[in-house]
C-alpha cells in the first residue's frame, strides 16, 4: 500500500481528453481577445481560479461536461467543437428533445447545465453578445 500522495494521484488523462483540452485552448487563443477576456476573469465567470483553467488547457485536468457547456457559452462556442460527440453522448441536453422522467438532472448544477446547453444550441451563432450584457448587468 502506497502513501497518502499516492493514493490520491489524479488518474492520467486519456488521448482523446489531451485533444479536447488542446481544441478548448485553441478556442481560448481565438477567443480571448475578441471578448476581452483573461484567464483570471474567466475562471471569475466560471467559479474556477486562474490556476485551474490553465489546468484545463494545459491538458491537466479533464473537461466535464458542465464546466464545458459553461466555457461554450462564455467563449461562445459549440460544445462540439470540443468534443465532437458532446451532443451524441448527451442527447438530453438538445434544445427540442423532451426530457423523460427518469432523465431529470439529478442535482442543480445539472439542473443550470441542461438549461444552458439549451439555450446555446437554440442561439447559435447570434445573440451571445445580448445575454452576456444581460448577465454582465445582473451580475453589477
């Protein structure tokens, strides 16, 4: 039996993970400039520190599914262009699928999650810009 250190060693992430982050870095890199972000005022948006989202695109730490739906909306961008199989995988968070009992989320952040996907794949491309002075006014 190994030590406490070692026990608690985070597990590697697989390939496809590493592609992910290095897509959502890309992104970051496209991005960041055009909505006058910084890494710190991301992760403000997020609820994440500085440190953890450069976790994230250094390919350090895997890319959940709710904290990809909330990157996909602050850096306005398609989930699948991440992972391309997001929606495949998670066919409850398409706009026009209705949600069987048995499917509900299981807690609030899934709860937040499912709303947001929805409301990303329903906007596309337009009306980022609108929510996000909306939710900058809200949050003053």
């Amino acid at each position: 039996m190994g030590n406490m250190a070692e026990q608690r060693k985070k597990k590697p992430l697989t390939r496809e993970q590493v592609a992910e982050c290095a897509r959502l870095k890309a992104i970051w890199e496209r991005k960041k400039s055009e909505l006058g972000l910084t890494q710190e005022s991301l992760g403000a948006k997020l609820g994440a520190s500085q440190g953890a989202i450069t976790q994230y695109f250094n390919g350090h730490t895997k890319i959940g599914d709710v904290l990809l739906l909330k990157m996909s909306y602050h850096l306005q961008f398609n989930p699948e262009e991440v992972r391309p199989d997001f929606f495949r995988e998670n066919p409850e968070l398409l706009p026009d699928r209705r949600v069987h009992p048995n499917d509900r989320p299981k807690n609030a952040d899934e709860l937040r999650a499912l709303e947001l996907a929805r409301r990303i794949v329903a906007l596309g491309s337009q009306g980022f810009s609108a929510i996000d002075s909306m939710l900058s006014a809200l949050e003053r």
